[in-house]
C-alpha cells in the first residue's frame, strides 16, 4: 500500500505520519504540503503515486480537489481531522495519527 500524507507545509503532521507508517509492513509512506511554500509541495507525480491519500484537514481535501480534481477520480482521499496543534513526532500526533489511519493501512484480518 502507497499511502500519501498531506498537510499544509509539509513541516509537522504529514512528515510523522510518513515517518510513522514508513515503519509498518507492507506500506510505503510519503507525504507533501498544498502550500506554495511547502517543504515538498503535493504534485501530480506524487498523487498518481498513492494508492491512498490522507489528509490532515478538510480543507487540504478541497485545495487538492481544486488543483487535481480529474486525478483524484480514481483516487480515495481520507481526512484525518487533526488540527495543526502538534510539534513534528509529539506522541499525541502518533497516536492520532495510528488511530485514525492505522485501520486503512493494516491488512485485513
């Protein structure tokens, strides 16, 4: 599974999920920002890539929808609901993070 995480800047909640699931068996992680100034902005590369998409806020959803909206068709794209309140690793944004994207990432059974 090639899941993509999404945030803003790509500076806190999407580099510890990637560097979260980048752990697990079976999932290959990256993540990306939809701001300009992102430390890796989103691209069509990087969206034809994932098999699944997270992101942290709804907004990022409609911002990604905006600028890709033909390529995210085919494209399941999951909004996590979790706020820009976190430092990049903090323990609380890993357990959110496996709560809430773990299921969609663990093989079934």
């Amino acid at each position: 599974m090639r899941a993509l995480f999404v945030c803003s800047r790509n500076k806190l909640r999407s580099p510890t999920a990637e560097a979260v699931f980048a752990t697990w068996d079976g999932v290959e992680a990256l993540s990306a920002g939809v701001n300009p100034d992102a430390v890796t902005p989103v691209d069509a590369d990087l969206l034809e890539w994932a098999d699944l998409v997270f992101v942290m806020e709804a907004m990022h959803k409609r911002k990604l929808e905006r600028r890709f909206g033909a390529l995210l068709r085919e494209k399941r794209v999951v909004v996590l609901a979790i706020p820009d309140d976190y430092a990049c690793m903090d323990p609380e944004l890993v357990r959110l993070l496996v709560a809430k994207a773990g299921s969609w990432l663990r093989p079934p059974g």
